[in-house]
C-alpha cells in the first residue's frame, strides 16, 4: 500500500539494486535524490530526521511544489510494485505505551473483573521500555517465539501457544534533547517527525507467566513489525481532532496546549478477511502526552527514538485492537469469513493492519504492515 501525493510519505526503497530515501505517489515512488540536498539523498530518513524542525518543512514544501509542477524527471520515478522496502530510519530507543481506556478495560476485566484500570492509569501514561534491536519492517516474517509458560505443577518451556498482536500507531523522533532535560507538550511538534503503523506481536502466555512484578519482557521483545511509510505531522494537521476528556484532568506536566487527537482509522486483516476497525481518535493519552511523561524524569531522547501507542481498541465488539479482547483471552474462538476460526494466530497466518485518514479524496491510506507467522525453530 502506497500512500498518495496529498500524504508525501517516506520510506527507504531499494530497486534495480540501488537504496535511497523516497515519497510515495501512489501507484509510484520518487526518489529524492532528485532534490540535489544532502538530508534527502541518503539510504533513509536518517539525515533528514537529524535535520531538525526548521529544515523539515522546508524539504517538505520543496517536495510538494516539485509534485504540483508535474514535470518528474523519469529517472527519478519508479513503479511501487517493483521495489522492495527497507526499515524506514535507524531505530535509537523503543517505549510502548498502554493508552486506550477501553483496551485497558477489556484486558483488565479478563484479570481483574472488579477493579479493571489500575489505580494509576487515569494519571499517567503507563508504557515499558522494549526492545529496539528486533523492530522490523513489514513483510518480515515472525517466527513464533519459544518460552516459559505456567503449568502445574511448575512452568513448562516451549512454543508460544497464545500468539497475538497489537494494533498500534507509532511516533518517531528526529530533534534530540540531553540527558536532564524534560520536553513540554507543547514542543512535541518540535521533536517529533511523524508517524507509522505498528503490530506490536504479544506472546501471551508468556507474558502472563513472566510480567509481574515487573512488566512485560520476552512476552513482547521478539519482534515488534512497523511500516515502512513514515507520514510526517503536517500531513495529519486536517485530521486533528479534540481527544476524550480525561477525568480526573492530568497533573500540569501532562496537559495538552493543542489538540493531539488524530482521526485515524484502522483495519486489520487475518488471511485477507477484515476482522476489526480501531478508531485512534479514541485514544485516551495522546502522542503529545506520552512524549511529555517519557521525559518528564530527564531521560534524553535520541534521533530515531520510536514510541507506539499502545492497542487501539474502540467501545465497539468490531472495534477490538487484538485477539485477547476479541476472543475473550481465548475462551470464545473468533470465526472469520470463510468460516475458519481463531483464538490466537496459528502458524502460516498472515496479519496486514493498515490505516488511513479521510479527505477531499475520501479515504487516503498512509501505510500498512503485514507480517506472516513462521513455526517455532525448536
């Protein structure tokens, strides 16, 4: 899925042997080498994220006039069809957050029938540091984790049995910031870059046996799928929209000065067939926020940070961001169009979670990240 002209997303493309940083056209990429500027002709987003804010727009705006001109030279064009997608940026830190109410709902009635949300989650953005070193793009394929699993008498080792994953949207940062400082919402616009589709694969028996007392571990770090297509913040400025009201209202540090809700919809696909439509606009913290309680200790930031969401569920059964809602921790098999039906993933399945935004052309997409499960090497 390539985004179109209106979004000017980039993504590292190799074709013909050759790599270099580009923006989607639709059915085509551009290769901006074509700029003749050393933060565009590079492998990947890199330079350009190292840049800064003010070269940022400036590129951006150089692109645009280029495209409204119509006059591409054709050695710089190329069929999207024909090239293959690298990582799109070198991944520096990877924090995941946990910030949609009613995933944090639905997960926490299956445990904790009572009393869901923890007694912090409406005050803070929880998250866990996770892996950076197995973030991979789509279409690598995910080879099913082996682990501890609870048992009884005691735990047992063996090949994930509860294999999910989480459809999120990810951030990442370009400006850097030093060791002490703290970034405020209102300067999120001036560290981060933009945004991308994120599965972030769960192995959930594994999680449940190893996440307390201190949280998710090898549950999560085996591998974390992203798009290849980073859509920078000015494409997203028409779909800005207020997010839900938080009560009690967030402590000073995290209250947002603008509006960070984004109206962006999400699809996910099991072996072709639709299964759910999370709404990010539902999302209870925001990107600005999260940026904000990630650093407000003095942690630094670093060009090519990424930070995810957290599961994007909606108040809707057809909205769930993940198969532990959607099959009720695996008490009630989900039952896809053709009949088939799940709990968790089974080897050989293929997940795409894709997103778009809507605007005077209808639905535009802006990425998409698909990965295949392989079986367990034993």
């Amino acid at each position: 899925m390539t985004p179109d002209s209106s979004v000017l997303a980039y993504a590292s493309v190799t074709v013909d042997g050759r790599t270099f940083l580009a923006v989607g056209l639709g059915d085509q990429v551009l290769n901006l080498s074509v700029l003749g500027r050393s933060e565009t002709s590079h492998v990947n987003l890199d330079r350009l994220l190292a840049a800064g804010p003010e070269i940022w727009p400036e590129v951006r705006g150089q692109i645009a006039d280029l495209v409204a001109a119509g006059d591409l030279n054709p050695e710089y064009l190329h069929d999207a069809a024909a090239c293959s997608f690298n990582m799109p940026f070198t991944v520096g830190d990877y924090v995941d957050f946990y910030s949609s109410i009613h995933h944090a709902e639905n997960v926490g009635r299956l445990f904790r029938p009572d009393e869901p949300l923890m007694p912090n989650w409406r005050h803070l953005p929880v998250g866990y540091h996770g892996r950076a070193g197995t973030l991979c793009v789509s279409g690598t394929p995910i080879i099913r984790p082996m682990g501890q699993r609870r048992g009884d008498p005691g735990p047992t080792y063996g090949p994930c049995e509860r294999l999910d994953i989480e459809a999120e949207m990810g951030f990442v940062v370009g400006a850097p910031t030093e060791l002490g400082s703290r970034v405020t919402t209102a300067e999120f616009e001036q560290h981060v870059f933009g945004m991308f589709v994120v599965n972030d694969w769960s192995a959930r028996d594994i999680q449940a046996w190893e996440y307390q007392p201190l949280g998710p571990f090898l549950g999560k770090s085996f591998a974390t799928s992203i798009s290849p297509w980073v859509v920078p913040l000015p494409a997203l400025e028409s779909v800005r929209v207020p997010a839900p009201k938080q009560e009690p209202a967030p402590l000073d540090y995290l209250r947002s000065v603008v509006d960070w809700g984004l109206d962006v919809q999400i699809e996910i696909r099991l072996n072709g067939h639709l299964v759910s439509s999370p709404p990010f606009a539902s999302m209870y913290w925001t990107p600005d926020q999260q940026l904000a309680h990630m650093t407000v200790n003095g942690a630094s930031l670093r060009t090519g940070d990424v930070y995810a969401s957290g599961t994007v569920s909606g108040p809707e059964p057809s909205q769930l961001g993940s198969f532990i809602e959607l099959t009720g921790n695996g008490a009630e098999a989900y039952e896809l169009a053709d009949g088939t039906v799940r709990t968790f993933l089974e080897d050989g399945d293929i997940v795409e979670i894709s997103a778009f935004i809507t605007g005077p052309n209808g639905k535009t997409p802006i990425g998409s990240v698909i990965g295949q499960i392989l079986p367990a090497r034993l």
